[in-house]
C-alpha cells in the first residue's frame, strides 16, 4: 500500500477501496468530488497518474452515468430516446464492472484489503 495520506489520516489507496465499495470505514464517505473525513474534506482527490486511482475515477463516474441514465419509457417520449437511454446504462454499467474488476487486482496486489482486514473495518469481497 502506498504512504500517501488524505489529510494526514486515510492512505489513498484505503480510499480508493471504499470508493469501490470494498471496505467500509466509520466516519469516511468518499466519492467522485471529494472524500470527507471528520476532521475535513478533500476534494479532487482523485490522481490519474496512478492505475488504482485511474481505475477508481473510472468505477465512480460509469456509476453516475448509470444513475443519470434513464432506461424507462417515459409518457411523451418516444422509442429511440428510451433505446439509447438503455443502451447508455448498458454500457455504463460494463465499464463500471469492468474498473471495479481491475481495481480489485490493484487492492489485493497492494494489500490494501488485508491491512483493512487488519484494522477491523467491514470488508465486501465479491
């Protein structure tokens, strides 16, 4: 796991893994915008350069997509609307599968479960 710190507290690799859903930890909520901490918020947290925090940025943003997306027939509207709007959550919901999948590889290579394991916080594999 990495050394980096959130506001001198939560490793980043740890909150890439709550991101994720993996790992649950009292009092952190993070998400795309920011991770908040008792002590404070950081927001644009996220950093590209590493493939965790790529893959993270990835899971969060297909997950909001989803969520926008609009897979119902809506009164007034018209088929294809409702088609692409399916086809969108469609494809939002593989890329998200798909980054979580990689940043599962990512966690276990960096221990970062085991050290969450370690720290008594609830974990959700699968």
């Amino acid at each position: 796991m990495r050394p980096d710190l959130i506001l001198n507290v939560l490793p980043r690799d740890l909150a890439c893994a709550i991101a994720l859903a993996f790992v649950e930890v009292p009092g952190v909520s993070v998400n795309l915008q920011a991770v908040t901490l008792k002590n404070g918020t950081q927001p644009n947290w996220l950093n590209d350069a590493d493939p965790l925090e790529a893959a993270t940025r990835e899971y969060l943003t297909a997950k909001v997509q989803v969520a926008q997306s609009s897979s119902t027939w809506k009164p007034g509207g018209n088929a294809w609307g409702s088609a692409g709007g399916v086809k969108q959550r469609e494809e939002a919901v593989k890329r998200s599968v798909a980054a979580r999948a990689a940043a599962q590889k990512l966690l276990a290579e960096r221990g970062v479960l085991d050290f969450a394991r370690a720290k008594g916080y609830r974990i959700y594999e699968g």
